[in-house]
C-alpha cells in the first residue's frame, strides 16, 4: 500500500543580533571567571584572534580567545 504524501508547513523565526565588541568582550570574561571560579574585582583583559586554517582554496576562519585574569592576592 502506498503511504500518502502531504505538504508541511514549518514555521519558524529566525533572528539576527549584531553585537558590539564590548558586549561579545563581557560575556568572553564572564564566562572564564566563572569557568575558573574567580571572585568578583579581578582585572580581566580578552585578547580576540582570527586565524585561517584548510586549503588555500577553501580557508575557515578560526576564532582565538586568550583571557588573562588578574586576581587580587591577600
């Protein structure tokens, strides 16, 4: 017997957001603080980096991030 084939609607919405640097910067060193659970008050500096890997023909941008954190010592 054959199955009976109909037409779906998906719907969907999809959204863009462009982002300052600042804001993508706050959520990198958020996220390291958190990661190495530093306390709050400590100096955090982001450093964003893109780099290219693959064949000349077909390049992929990587995307680095180094965060140096400085923590008050007691």
């Amino acid at each position: 017997m054959a199955k009976v084939l109909s037409d779906e609607t998906i719907r969907r919405r999809d959204v863009r957001l462009k982002m300052e640097w600042s804001d993508i910067e706050g959520l990198i060193a958020f996220a390291a603080m958190e990661q190495i659970g530093a306390p709050s008050g400590c100096r955090v500096e982001v450093v964003l980096s893109q780099g290219e890997a693959g064949s000349p023909s077909y390049r992929i941008g990587e995307w680095t991030a180094i965060v140096k954190v400085t923590m008050p010592v007691d």
